[in-house]
C-alpha cells in the first residue's frame, strides 16, 4: 500500500473573523495539496475561533452544507484531497448546534459526520449522540473532538466498534484544564495510535500558542509541534501497520 501523506494544519484562526479564517483554511488546504496530502485534517473550530460565541453569537450558524461549504467540497474535489474539516453547524429538524467534524471526501461528497460528545467548555453546542467510526478505503477510522478525548468513553466506544486509527482536531491548550496526559492515555487504553491537529494563536479568552499538534503512539508522542504562527504540518503513514514513516513534520509556514 502507498504511504498516506498526511497534513495538518496547524492555524491561529481569528475569533469571530469568519470570512477571513475560511480563506486562511483554503489557503492552507491548497498548500496540503501541494505537498502531496492525501488527508488534510484542520483544528476545531478553525472556521471560527473557539471563543466566538461571545464575539458575534451564533444565528450565522446554519445546517450544512450551506454555500461556503458547498464551495469548498468543490476545492476539495478540485485538489483532489480528503479532509477533515471541523465547523459549527445548525440541525434542520430540531434548530440544535453541534460542534461538529466533517469528513469530505475527494470527491467532493461529506463522507462522514462526527457531532462531539464532550461539550460541557463549549457553552453554545448540543452534544452529539453518535459515537461510530467511518471506512475509508478499508481502514475504520474514529474521530475525537477535543475534548471527547477527555475521558475513556468515547475513545474506548471508537475501538469497540472497529476503529483503526483516532484523529482528534482540537483547541487545547496548556493552562487550567488544558491536556495533562489524555491523549497519551487514550492510545495506551486503546492500543490505537491518536494524530492530533490542534491550533495556535490568541483567541478571546485565551493563548493556544503553546498547543502542540501530535502524533501519539502507544502513550509515546512521536511528533509533536507548537508555534506561535500559522504553519502546513506534513508527514507520511503507513496505514497496513499503523505505523509512523517520517522522523519529523515537513513544515510550511504560512
């Protein structure tokens, strides 16, 4: 099997700066797709920032895909990539918001949806309901937003039901109750190796500066990156033996 190429993008979204942080996010998915990414995972709520409910509320939230969406599971097609895109959205039925992940496809098609389970910090979502990992190509992956990576369950529900592999777009950063250990835990737990995209940058209450994007394995993390600047981090997979191929990040600062 060709190694997969992953990148994260490790992004200092501004708060409440939408149309900015979206084509901060198009411009580092093109950067992706050019170093060759097969996934392309963003941090949570990059879109946004994870303060913006305070900035500019929530009725711009809406059920997805809405128009920018749709445009950019175009680019996405267009590039040719998958990716894992995390965006607030709005439920059609019931008008609840989730904080949610999208996983679109290179064709264009949202291929999966994981709303988070853990939302208590949030102060604006519903917490999801569903806990199941998705195929792609043959290899189940599960999906952990930030905080569902807190505690066992959702991790632990992940591997129960087939999971392979844990990805965990994330806003977490050191500080009161910032990652003291978790992720490492769930990987031993589990016996799956966990990849995490976090973000960097000030939001309105708080630094991510410091907030590492990781890949964990067996309790060990194996790559690890903070900066203060918005940077493509880019490293190869195997995916036959859920193994690490690359000794460092190839790093693109934007």
């Amino acid at each position: 099997m060709k190694p997969l190429r992953i990148s994260l993008l490790h992004l200092a979204p501004v708060p409440g700066e939408i149309s900015a942080n979206r084509r901060l996010l198009e411009h580092a998915t093109h950067i992706a797709a050019s170093q060759g990414a097969v996934w392309v995972v963003s941090p949570e709520l990059a879109v946004c920032g994870y303060g913006f409910s305070r900035l500019i509320g929530t009725d711009w939230i809406m059920p997805e895909p809405a128009k920018w969406m749709s445009s950019f599971c175009e680019l996405v097609k267009g590039l040719g990539v998958n990716v894992f895109l995390s965006h607030p959205e709005r439920d059609s039925q019931d008008n609840g918001l989730y904080n949610s992940v999208f996983f679109i496809d290179s064709r264009g098609a949202i291929g999966a949806r994981h709303r988070k389970i853990n939302t208590i910090s949030d102060g604006w979502s519903s917490s999801g309901s569903t806990i199941e990992p998705f195929d792609w190509n043959g290899t189940k992956v599960g999906i952990l937003l930030c905080a569902d990576a807190y505690t066992s369950h959702v991790a632990d529900t992940l591997r129960s039901k087939g999971a392979q592999i844990l990805m965990s777009p994330a806003a977490w950063g050191p500080g009161l109750y910032g990652p003291n250990g978790e992720w490492e835990q769930r990987t031993v737990e589990t016996g799956l190796p966990l990849i995490v995209c976090n973000r960097t940058g000030e939001d309105s209450t708080r630094s991510f500066c410091s907030a590492e994007s990781l890949v964990v394995i067996n309790g060990q993390k194996v790559l690890r990156h903070t900066s203060f600047g918005s940077v493509v981090l880019t490293f190869d997979w195997d995916l036959e033996r859920m193994a690490l191929l690359s000794p460092e990040f190839v790093k693109c600062v934007l």
